[in-house]
C-alpha cells in the first residue's frame, strides 16, 4: 500500500457479500482501503463484462485501473482463481502510462 499511496493510487473494492461477511472479511485480510458491500452481482455483470457464474452465484474477480480523468485505463477479468490484479500490476502500469516518452 505505501507504494500505491506514494504513486496517488487509491484503492477501492466491492463485494456482493452481505455487510456482516464483508466487515468480516475486512478484519480477518486486515485491508485499509475502502470496501463496498452488497452489490447485485447479475447486474454488475451486464454493466462490466465481469464473470458471473449462475451455478455457484458468484461475481469472480474483476479489477479495473481508472485514470485520473475517470476513463478506463486497463481491467483483468478473472474466470476462476487466476487472473487477478495485484497491487505489483497496477504500479507497473501505472509507471509505465506516466513515464515520460522520449
């Protein structure tokens, strides 16, 4: 996270877990950032293109990097357990959407 932070990158995730399991999580993975809860996973489907699996109900993992601007930068669409964005991936990006072209 001091990485993040000293790049201006703020972290923000969402879950369509209950707030019960969702604060439950946030202690046990002792995450700082901001989590949202509750969310309705068929309709954040249609509206990011994000996995949603009928069989089991869940939402899989889907990571978005926003520019400052607000336009999508770049996003990872997980299918199953691999595929995920790591606070490595976003910095690497980052540096690299903002190192000066020559």
């Amino acid at each position: 996270m001091p990485e993040l932070k000293q790049l201006g990158i703020e972290v923000l995730a969402a879950s369509v877990d209950n707030q019960e399991d969702t604060r439950r999580m946030v202690q046990e993975t002792g995450v700082t950032f901001p989590v949202a809860y509750g969310l309705d996973p068929e309709r954040i489907s249609e509206l990011t293109g994000a996995f949603w699996e009928t069989r089991r109900k869940i939402l899989h993992a889907t990571g978005f990097l926003i520019k400052p601007d607000g336009t999508l930068a770049h996003a990872v669409y997980a299918a199953g357990p691999i595929g995920r964005y790591t606070a490595s991936d976003v910095i690497q990006n980052v540096q690299f959407m903002t190192k000066p072209k020559t």
